[in-house]
C-alpha cells in the first residue's frame, strides 16, 4: 500500500514537471523520466495492479517491473552524464540491449504458469538456469547504473551548492549505494541456489532490507529538485499575494511600468501556474522604480527620507506619495542632497523586501 501510495506521488510529480522539463533541455527531461519510469515501475509491479495483469497474462508484472525499472535507471544515468557533459550514446545501447533481451527471455525462456503470485515465478524457480538467464540481464543492467550512479553522485556531491540540492545528491548517492549492494546479494543468492537451498525468509528479508531503503532514499533523492521547484514557486505565489494590492496601485500611476501581458487581477497571479521568478522580481522591481520616481510627491519635507530597514515606514510613505500623486498635487521641488537612497538589493532579496512592504500596505488599507 505504501509503495501504491509512493508510485502515485512519482507519477503525479513527473506529469507535472514534463511539460516544462520538455522546455528545459535533456537533463531535466531524463530527470523526469527517470521520477515517472521509476513510479510506473513501483505501480505495475506492486499489488493491487500486479495481480490484474498477471490474470491477463501470467508473472507480466515481474516482466514490466523489470523493464521499467532498468529504463529508470538508464534515464538517471542519462541525466548524470547530460549535466557532466559526457557521452550517453554506449549507455543508450547497453539500455536498449537490456529491455530487447529482458523481453525476448520472458517469453521464449522463463518459466511461467498461471494462479498463484506472480513473484512466486523467483522463489518456485531458483536455480533454473532459465531464470539465471532471464535475471542476469537485469541484474546486469541493474548493477552497472547502482555503480556507475554511487560513483558520479559521491565524486560530484561537494560541487552542489549546499541545501536541498545536496541533500538530493547524498541521497542518491547512498541510494545507488545501497542499489549495488542489493544487486550483489541477489546475484550471490542465484549462485548459491545451484548448489544448495537458500532459505528464503532470510534471503528474502534481507533483500527487503536492502531494496527498500534503496528506492526510498532514490526516490527522496529524485524529488527534492522538483520539490525545491515547489517551494519556490509557492513562495514567489505568496510574494505576488501580497505585492498585488500595492503593484495595482504603482501601475495605475505609472502604467509604463506593467510590460508584457495586461495587468492580472489578484487571484488571476494566484491562478496563474509555471515559474514566478521573473513575475515577482519584475514587480519588486517596479514597485522599488515606483518609489523613486514617487520622491517629487513625498509628504515629507523636500525628501523621500525612506528608510529602508523599516517596511512599515516605507508602506506609509508609498500610501500617502501615491494618494497626493493620484489626487492631482503637484510635484514639489526636491533637494538631490536631502533624498535618502535605498539599499541595493539582488532579486530575492528586493522580492522579501517588496513583499514585506506590501503586507504593510494591504493592513493599513483595511484600518
């Protein structure tokens, strides 16, 4: 049930990022491949959708866990040797090789029969050289991403910029880990089943010891980029929320200001979906451009005497500057010496401050 619930989440996740991942280039489309693949793989080879389609056709599950398992891990390591500049084009081959012979095996080698589990294909046939052959190329595949995946995401986790980022990255990495040493175990379990019978409490158990923990830190690993694409975005959504109010009243005196598309009301911002970076940091911006350009109308003596440590001051000056400028007052003479000019900020910062500003203006409003 938990792994139903996970599939799903991945599955959702992926259909939301694939239309910008398209735009983006081919690591963030492999990376979202790799989120869907990864959760197609959980949904068809878990209950309760395993146990349909393995009535239609016997142990399909076991086939289409596999083969959408080794595309995941394919489009992780495509996403890897993308963002690191390397050739792909052997690990496409060996991809290709892998799922044509997974799928040629299932049906012309391992056994098969209907009723029952369809995971009791493994336990009843452990030592078949059929399914020797059937899990080799799985493993095989299996095993060089786990490796290939540890050792890229460990050599490269102390370039990534420290937070959320690097999180992923160690989660990966220790994911693949563990990955490769699930993969030993197995092939180690197959060897010895030739040879003696394996108890398959304990083989099994610590399999899931292994496996478990592998896919929850991948997938731990594979979310946080999306999900720190979510913090984002909420966060600039609830900035625009805020800066709304006061952006309305800034364009209704200085219309050159609202470039591009028309002026959205309030919960048209709220509705409005894709990244915000550059929507709020335009109005941050256009309110900062409005509050100098509002100087000739300060209610001030001669200056804006704006200080910028205090947003509520600067709610107060905006209100009273955009209500003489729209009642018609003319400009009064400033003194250049006597303007007080605000600190230069970059983008996040400019867009904290705005939108801590328009708190401040949206409460006096309603007073």
């Amino acid at each position: 049930m938990i792994f139903a619930v996970i599939s799903a989440a991945l599955i959702a996740i992926a259909a939301w990022r694939l239309p910008s991942a398209f735009r983006s280039g081919r690591a963030q489309r492999s990376l979202c491949l790799t989120i869907g693949l990864l959760g197609l793989a959980l949904l068809l080879g878990g209950r309760p959708v395993g146990d349909h389609l393995h009535e239609l056709l016997p142990n399909s599950p076991v086939l289409l866990k596999h083969m959408f398992g080794v595309a995941s891990a394919a489009t992780l390591i495509d996403y890897l040797y993308v963002v690191h500049g390397r050739r792909v084009r052997g690990h496409l081959l060996l991809l290709g090789g892998a799922e044509a012979a997974l799928f040629t095996l299932f049906f012309l080698a391992l056994p098969r029969r209907s009723g029952g589990s369809f995971d009791d294909v493994v336990k009843q046939h452990l030592g078949d050289l059929r399914l020797d052959a059937y899990l080799a190329c799985f493993y095989a595949f299996l095993g060089y991403s786990m490796v290939a995946g540890a050792f890229l995401f460990w050599s490269t986790r102390q370039s990534v910029p420290r937070g959320l980022a690097r999180a992923g990255t160690t989660c990966l990495a220790v994911g693949c880990t563990v990955g490769t040493t699930y993969t030993v175990w197995r092939i180690g379990v197959l060897g010895v089943a030739h040879v003696a019978a394996p108890s398959l409490a304990v083989t099994d158990g610590i399999s899931d010891l292994l496996m478990g923990p592998s896919i929850i830190l991948i997938i731990v690993g594979l979310v946080l980029a999306p999900l720190r694409s979510l913090v984002r975005y909420v966060r600039h959504q609830r900035s625009i929320w805020h800066m709304q109010p006061l952006w309305s009243a800034v364009v209704a005196e200085f219309p050159h200001l609202a470039i591009g598309e028309g002026q959205r009301s309030r919960l048209g911002e709220l509705l409005t979906i894709g990244g915000r970076d550059i929507d709020a940091a335009h109005i941050a911006f256009g309110i900062r451009d409005a509050t100098h350009a509002l100087v000739p109308w300060s209610p001030t003596a001669g200056s804006r005497a704006t200080i910028s440590s205090d947003p509520a001051n600067e709610a107060r000056w905006l209100r009273a500057a955009l209500l003489r400028k729209a009642t018609g007052e003319g400009e009064s003479t400033v003194d250049p010496a006597a303007i007080i000019e605000r600190q230069m900020r970059g983008p996040s910062a400019e867009i904290r401050w705005a939108a801590e500003v328009a708190r401040h203006f949206n409460t006096e409003a309603r007073h």
